[in-house]
C-alpha cells in the first residue's frame, strides 16, 4: 500500500497555487489530503509551510524551537510543494494504511495521531 496525495489547502490562504507572500518572512499551515493509492478514503496531515526567515525568528524569540511539521523552502513556489509532498507520500508504503499513515504523519500531523480507539 502506498499513499497518495488528494489534495493541498490552507485556511491561511484562499488561492494556495496564486498565493504570494506578503514579507521576506511567512509561514502558512497547509493541509495535506491523503489516502491509500487505488482506493477510497482520505485523512488530513497539517503541515507548516515556512521560510528560514521564519525560523530564525522563532528561533530568536523563543531561544528553541521544534522542526517537527514544518516544511521549509526558501521561496514559495506551489508546484515544487505539491511536487515535493507528492513523491514524499509516493515513498510512504506500507501492508496496512496505518503503518503508511504513520509515515505520512513524520511530515505533518495526523488527525488520528495519538488516537486511541
């Protein structure tokens, strides 16, 4: 089994493809739509979209800061993102969708991670 990448959207952004950041530094949360390759079903991986602009002012701010679920690109280009998150999900495999969901989740959190059912 093998994810697959449904679709990208931001409630920072209306227009993720027309966006243009409005300052040298930015960060956006992007909402990755994946499921398994062939198949139904879908679930949502929130990723921040940032530039090392950015990091380096949280980093100034906040004395440390985490990189888990931040992807970060020197300038916005919305093609070499959905580009980069599609062959990162196509490299996600696994026997069962949670095992390639767990995967998927080393990129952006999960909305079943940590869920105990």
């Amino acid at each position: 089994m093998r994810a697959n990448l449904r679709s990208l959207h931001s409630p920072d952004v209306s227009d993720l493809p027309a966006w243009v950041p409005g300052s040298e530094e930015f960060a956006i949360l992007i909402e990755v739509i994946a499921g398994p390759e062939g198949a139904p079903g879908e679930e949502s991986f929130a990723v921040t979209l940032c530039n090392p602009a950015w990091v380096e002012r949280q980093a100034q701010r906040d004395g440390v800061i985490s990189g888990r679920h931040l992807l970060i690109v020197v300038d916005y280009d919305y093609d070499r993102v959905c580009n980069y998150i599609s062959e990162y999900l196509r490299a996600c495999t696994g026997n069962t969708w949670q095992e390639v969901a767990e995967k998927v989740a080393r990129l952006g959190y999960w909305e079943f991670e940590d869920y105990h059912g």
